[in-house]
C-alpha cells in the first residue's frame, strides 16, 4: 500500500443491507500521511461512515433529488458580475421561519477525506518567509515596532473591511491594515486607499487542512499572519472586520500593565471551567516586550490553532479559532480566585497553565480578560453605549445592528 497523500486504495469489506445477505463491496480509503497512524479500529468506523455515505446517496437518488456538492463552494464572480456579499457561497436550507439551518451540512459528508486531511497548521508564522510582504506592510505603517491593528476579510466583508478601516483612521490609528484573502479585495482596498496584504496564496494552503469550508480558514490563518507580526516586534490587535471603533481605545490596550501579554474580549461561548469563553476576533498580543516573552504569545496561538484543528466535530461549525482559544484560556488561573463570568467588568487577570511553568521553571504567559462594560459581546446597546468604547456585538442584541454599519469619513491615502 502506497503512502502517497494523493493515492486512494479499494479494499472489500462486509456491507449489510435490510434484507440481504452480506456482499462484498469495495469502499475507497484514503491513504495519507494522517491515515497512515490510524487502527484497525478507526479503520472499522470509517468504513462504516463511508457505507452510510453511499446509501444516502442513493437514497437521494431514489427520492429524484441531484447529488449533494462535494465541497462547499466560495466564488466572486457571479456569472459575468461581481457577486453581491454572500451570494457566492453555497447556502444552507432555510426553515419555516426563514432562517438558514446551520447545523445541516448543504454539502457532502465525506468522513474518510476529512479526517484524513493535515490537522496541523499548513506553514508557520515565519515573519523573513511566508509574511515578508506582510510585516514589510507594517513596519511601514506602524514604525519602530508600534501597535498594527489587522483585520482580515474576503469579497463578501469587502465594505465592513472598508468600514473598520475608516473608523481606525478616523480615531488617528496609523498602524491599521487588512489581510485580504482574495486579489480581488486586495485589489479593490489598494485603489480605495486602503492598506492591504494579500494573502491568499497562504489561505489556499489550508486547503491540505481537515477544514472544509472558506471562512474556517480564513479564521483560521489571520492568527498565524497575527503572530508572524508578533514575532517581527508589533504589538497587535487583531479584530473581526464587524468591529466599529468607536472612542479612542487603543491606549487602554498598548498602556495595560506591562506584565500582560495578551487582552481579550470576553463572550459566552463555548463555555469553559473559567466562568468565561474568549472572542477570537478582538485579541491584543504582546510583541514589543522581548523575544523571550514574544515566544510564550507565540506558543498560545500555535497551541489555539492547533487545538482548533483537533476539535473536530466543528467540521459544521465556523468558528474553530474560538474553541481553540476559549479552551486554551480555561487553563489560566486568575490572580483574585471565585472565578470569572462574561458581564465582569474588571480587567480579570492571570496565568496561563502556572504547573507548566513552575516545572519548567519558567515565566507563565500572563492573561488579562477586558471589561465587559468596556468591550461588551452581548447585551442590550442601549444601555452599553455609554461605556463601550467598541460595537462588537454579536445579532442577538436589542437595537443594535444599525449602529453597526456606521460610517466615517474617507480614509486618506494609504
């Protein structure tokens, strides 16, 4: 049997059928350096997963339904336009109130070509290799090491990502730039004025990845492009392109007790042991403080990426750089005990995993969670806008999403 990532073996295996007598019938393995390691044991359950996948094929057929997409699809253009935000990617089905089924798979479910896929990130975070371009971009923006905000975004968040930077500029935040994942967007931010780096050569490596969908990897890769920044010297704010900077924050970041490596927004899932899960789109790291404690920053990323990757029934889900973080996190142990929640509004600080450090007698990571009042999540804007010095809110607040497509004046010249 060959080890080659691109061969696939048939072998026959028993196949029972209501009804029938056992036949021989010949299911493809995917033979890859990932399925190499399993047993015979996984091999069984894949086997299995690979028969079901067949029979609802059929059953579909039986039923005069066409054949699911293989993969999920993501595209930019729409016949001969551009398509409108959205419209390029394959969609869920609706329910009766009109609201899209996320936890349907619109797509085939092909167990044995997922799990055999990498499960590790496809490159690293070299800021002299893959994001030369990237922390050249920055040095330029954000000089003598200073503060780079980066968002990334693709041609369906093209005017958030637009809006975001216009709300930077507007607050006099020059180190603002955004990793755009497809030329198109890279191309369109250019002429707009706004900096842009292209990385979509490196999000098309995550196609070697157990993640299956477009915007998984997008998540996925900001963070790696967030840590070859960390390693070049930044500090770096990195934020979903939904967020609206609304009063000048960024001191409250960059000023935070130097101790602190990393600042994060709270949020409410997945729920962990800590009292609180940590929002993977509004996160501060470190960078200017030394090399040693830049690599402690950088261990936490690799950890949460890779923890993302291993949390494998979030194949459904989009947000696989949140679990990984929110899991990672829970293993901080707070300064002041009892526990944190997402509504605390105290900066909560602590130590990522102090055991590990003690027996390696080394220095722990130092973890600091923001004020809820200060960078809220969830809850009713109305009674946050006081204090919130960012909208981040998630769709599930009052009379919030107006506020959201804010607008500042145009950006200047990049």
């Amino acid at each position: 049997r060959t080890t080659s990532a691109a061969m696939t073996s048939s072998v026959f295996l028993p196949l029972l059928a209501a009804g029938r007598t056992a036949q021989n019938t010949p299911v493809a393995r995917m033979i890859t350096a990932e399925s190499e390691t399993w047993s015979p044991a996984k091999w069984r359950e894949i086997d299995r997963a690979t028969r079901a996948e067949e029979e609802a094929r059929q059953a579909r057929a039986r039923r005069g339904l066409p054949p699911l997409p293989v993969t999920p699809t993501h595209t930019v253009r729409c016949g001969s336009r551009d398509c409108r935000p959205g419209e390029g990617n394959l969609k869920h089905a609706m329910d009766k109130h009109g609201k899209f089924k996320q936890w349907e798979q619109p797509y085939e479910h092909r167990e044995g070509f997922v799990q055999s896929r990498l499960r590790s990130p496809p490159h690293r975070p070299r800021p002299n290799v893959e994001y030369a371009g990237l922390v050249a971009l920055a040095a330029r923006l954000a000089p003598r090491g200073g503060p780079v905000l980066l968002a990334a975004a693709d041609w369906d968040y093209r005017e958030l990502a637009l809006n975001w930077y216009l709300h930077a500029r507007r607050l006099g935040y020059r180190g603002a730039l955004v990793l755009s994942m497809e030329r198109a967007l890279h191309e369109l931010l250019l002429r707009r004025g706004v900096p842009s780096f292209d990385g979509g050569a490196l999000l098309a490596a995550w196609n070697r990845t157990c993640l299956q969908r477009h915007i998984q990897a997008v998540r996925m890769e900001r963070h790696l492009a967030a840590a070859a920044l960390v390693e070049a010297g930044h500090d770096v704010l990195l934020t979903d392109a939904t967020a609206v900077f609304l009063k000048d924050f960024l001191p409250r970041l960059v000023g935070a007790p130097a101790e602190l490596d990393v600042l994060f927004q709270r949020d409410d899932w997945p729920r962990t042991g800590l009292g609180t899960a940590v929002n993977a789109g509004f996160v501060f790291l470190r960078g200017s403080a030394g090399a040693g404690r830049s690599q402690l920053v950088l261990r936490l990323v690799d950890d949460a990426v890779r923890r993302g990757l291993i949390e494998f029934y979030l194949r459904w889900n989009n947000i696989p750089d949140q679990y990984g973080y929110s899991h990672e996190i829970a293993h901080t142990a707070l300064d002041v005990g009892g526990g944190t929640s997402e509504l605390a509004n105290e900066t909560s600080v602590g130590s990522l995993r102090p055991k590990r450090c003690a027996e390696g007698r080394g220095r722990c990571l130092r973890v600091g969670l923001l004020p809820h009042a200060e960078f809220p999540r969830h809850g009713d804007w109305r009674a946050l806008a006081p204090t919130a010095l960012v909208y981040h809110l998630t769709n599930n607040n009052a009379d919030g999403c107006p506020l959201a497509r804010r607008r500042a004046a145009a950006p200047e010249p990049a």
